[in-house]
C-alpha cells in the first residue's frame, strides 16, 4: 500500500507543477504585454504633453496677435473719429 500511496502522490504533484508553469508563463507573458503598453502610455503621454505645450504656446501666440488687431482697430476708430470731427 505504501506503493500505491507513493504513486498516487506523484501522480497529484505532477498535474499540480505543470499548472503552475503553465500559469507562470502566462504570468510572464501577462507582464510582459502589460510592461509594453505601460511603456506604450508613457510614450503616448509625453507625447500629449508635449503637444499640449505646443498649443498652449499657440494659443498664447494667437491672443496676443488678437489683442495687437484690437488696439490697432481702436486706434484707427479713434484717427477716424478725429477726422469727422475735426
């Protein structure tokens, strides 16, 4: 019997390690795609911020060529005015 038990118990351990290698290399290959796409979004994040600087610059750039047309407009209302009345 004790033959048997011995049996038995490899037979039960075998199935048992073949599992967990299989699930530790899907583990490994679970990790590995995720380290990609946290590396992925990395890449992705910088790259928006840096657009993000970009068009903040841009915005900041159209502004004040908007506020540079405003002045000159008031001024020249201003020059027009001037010449209708004076």
């Amino acid at each position: 019997m004790i033959l048997g038990f011995e049996v038995e118990t490899l037979q039960t351990i075998e199935p048992t390690k073949r599992k967990r290698i299989n699930n530790e290399k899907e583990l490994r290959e679970q990790l590995e795609k995720l380290q990609i796409e946290v590396g992925t979004n990395k890449v992705l994040r910088i790259s928006l911020d840096k657009q993000l600087l970009i068009e903040e610059k841009l915005r900041k750039f159209v502004e004040q060529q908007l506020e540079e047309k405003d002045k000159k407009i008031i001024s020249l209302k201003k020059k027009l005015k001037e010449k209708k009345g004076g």
